[in-house]
C-alpha cells in the first residue's frame, strides 16, 4: 500500500509552478470505463514547482521526493555549489478533470507573489485547497466537487497577502467561495461567476455575473470581502485587479496598427486611467498578461506571433510604460505556467 503523502515544512519560496512541454496529458480525452465516467476523473496530475535555494538554508523536505541541481550556470553568469534549483512534481494537484467519455478541463493552480502558499484541486479530497508551505499546513478551499461542480468552475484566485482564496461557479447556481485561511471561514457570494481579481485582505474583489465565451459586454462589480457591492460599471473585457485594488488593467490589439497596449482603469468606475503602447520588442510579438508583481508593475510575456514559443517575460510599468525583461525567467518555462516569487533574490 502506498505509503499517504503528508506535507513537510519547506522554507524555500516557489518561483513559479509549470506543466511541461513534453505533457503527456492528452489534448483530447481518453475512453474511460462506464464506472469511471459516473464520477470526475482526474485525468492527469502535471503540475511542478520550480523553487531556487541555498544548500542547506532552512528546511527544504517538503515531503514530496525530488532531485536538485547545484552551481553551474544561471541566467549565463557562475554560481556557487550551494546555488540550488528544484522541480518538485506535485503528484496530488490535478491539471486536468476528465468529465466524460468526450470532455476535458484544464485545472488552474495559483501561487502567492511572495511564493509560499498555493491553491491546488486536490486529486486525493477532490476540492480545492490551500496549502501553506513553511507551516505545512493545508485547508480547504471549497467543498469536494462532483462532475457538475467541476463543469461549472471558472476561477481560482490568491489575495496578494495569501490570507483569502476564492473559487467561483458558473451553471444555475453561479456563486463566488472565498475563504479566509487563518480561520477556515468560508463566505459564499451569490450571483457571480467570474473573478478577476483579489486585492489585499481581500478588501475588493473584482467579479463579473455573467461567463460567456462572447464577446458581449458584461458588468464588473467591485466587491466587499462579505459580498456587499460597492460599485458596478459595464466592460466588454476582461482584466486583472491589483494589489491595492485601486485598478484593473487589461492588454489591448489595436489591429488597426497591429500595436498593443496595455490600459488601465480606475476599479470603482471603469473609466480608463493610462492607455500605453507596449514596447516589448523591436519585433512583432503578440501580449499575454500574467499577474500583477506590484501595485504599479504587472507582468507581460511576449509571444511570438506565428506559434506559441515566447520571447520571455517582462515587467510593465502601467503609469510609465517602461518595460524591463525578467531574466530570472526562462523564455519558454513551460506548457501552462502560473507565476509566484519570480524574482531571485540571491
């Protein structure tokens, strides 16, 4: 009998959690049994974390068995012996749920900005937790899910402190979980199916009442952590809350000129703030918005146009439009990527 996975402190933050390229999750899936079908299947557990560290510097058993690598070479400059980099397979976190004999759905993972908790759908619980790393701590985030429950998920979002995580549901009973982790309450707000975003402490949430496909516009609505509205304003987009809660920003195709920006506007009214142009590249690159890193910097990859190879990661200033590369960031990190710590701090 397989010996019951229980996690162990571990000090070093996750700079980012990845599924490879080489997944071997199939993009279609698989025929399973009639048994099998009558309830969610975890259809593959790819996800990795990736975390840089000291030798020997704090506790790093996480409990889950991996190998490291040690000095050589970062970013083309020598590092120390005791320079060490990990990729840790986390055998319990689904990235994919198999819902029938025909569909399949991509499963979301989350990192705090200081990379040490996370928020996973748990193959052994069957519903989303959190997870603590340097306490070892983990509690749930959601009740267990069935197969229409799993149909239904939409979002999965960290406040930047860590301290509340939400879920969200679309079907006929749309509905927002957000869970404060320090006490495990959990406050069910209904009506919303869509975050796009938690600022900290949860003192805002951006959350949208209708999900679609369309691009018919649809009402974002400025919440309370206990679901009362503070504002509402119509959007034909979708963004990214910050931090502060202050704004939301989204990048923008003008196929006009081919250029892309990135604008920002003011949380309680929608109004836009800054309309920049991106300069990322002296070349054509297509824009993908990732995660905020503060309340002024948010984070850009530059794609390539003509497949899904990258040019790297870059920090935008949304007030200024300076762009700068994150080098501590691969080129292609990964299939499916969610950013945590991403800078390393030696």
């Amino acid at each position: 009998m397989a010996r019951e996975w229980k996690p162990e402190p571990f000090d070093p933050p996750v700079q980012y959690a990845f599924i490879p390229d080489d997944s071997k999750c199939p993009s279609q899936p698989s025929n399973p049994t009639d048994e099998e079908v009558k309830s969610p299947l975890i259809a593959c557990t790819e996800w990795r974390l990736r975390v840089n560290y000291k030798l020997g510097r704090g506790r790093q058993d996480i409990g889950i068995p991996h190998g490291a690598g040690c000095g050589g070479y970062r970013r083309g400059v020598s590092v120390s012996d005791d320079d060490c980099t990990s990729d840790i397979t986390l055998y319990d976190a689904a990235s994919q749920v198999q819902l029938s004999d025909t569909e399949g759905r991509n499963v979301a993972l989350r990192i705090t900005r200081d990379g040490h908790r996370i928020a996973y759908l748990s193959k052994k619980y069957m519903q989303f937790i959190s997870w603590d790393l340097p306490t070892a701590q983990l509690k749930p985030i959601s009740p267990r899910l069935d197969a229409q429950a799993l149909d239904d998920l939409r979002s999965l979002e960290i406040s930047p402190d860590g301290e509340f995580f939400a879920v969200s549901f679309a079907g006929d009973q749309p509905r927002v979980l957000v869970t404060e982790f320090a006490t495990g309450q959990t406050t069910s707000i209904q009506g919303f199916c869509a975050i796009l975003g938690i600022s900290q402490d949860a003192a805002r949430i951006a959350a949208q009442r209708t999900c679609s496909d369309s691009n018919e516009a649809s009402t974002v609505t400025i919440l309370k952590r206990n679901g009362a509205a503070i504002s509402e304003w119509r959007a034909d987009f979708t963004g990214s809350l910050s931090p502060d809660g202050q704004s939301i920003v989204q990048i923008q195709a003008n196929f006009d000129d081919g250029d892309e920006y990135i604008v920002a506007r003011d949380a309680m009214t929608g109004k836009v703030t800054k309309k920049l142009k991106l300069h990322l590249l002296s070349e054509p690159s297509d824009a993908t918005g990732h995660a905020w890193l503060t309340n002024d910097e948010y984070i850009v990859e530059a794609d390539t146009p003509e497949s899904s190879e990258s040019f790297g990661y870059y920090r935008v200033n949304v007030k200024s439009g300076t762009s700068h590369r994150i080098r501590d960031l691969g080129l292609n990190p990964g299939d499916t990527v969610s950013l945590g710590s991403v800078l390393i701090r030696d």
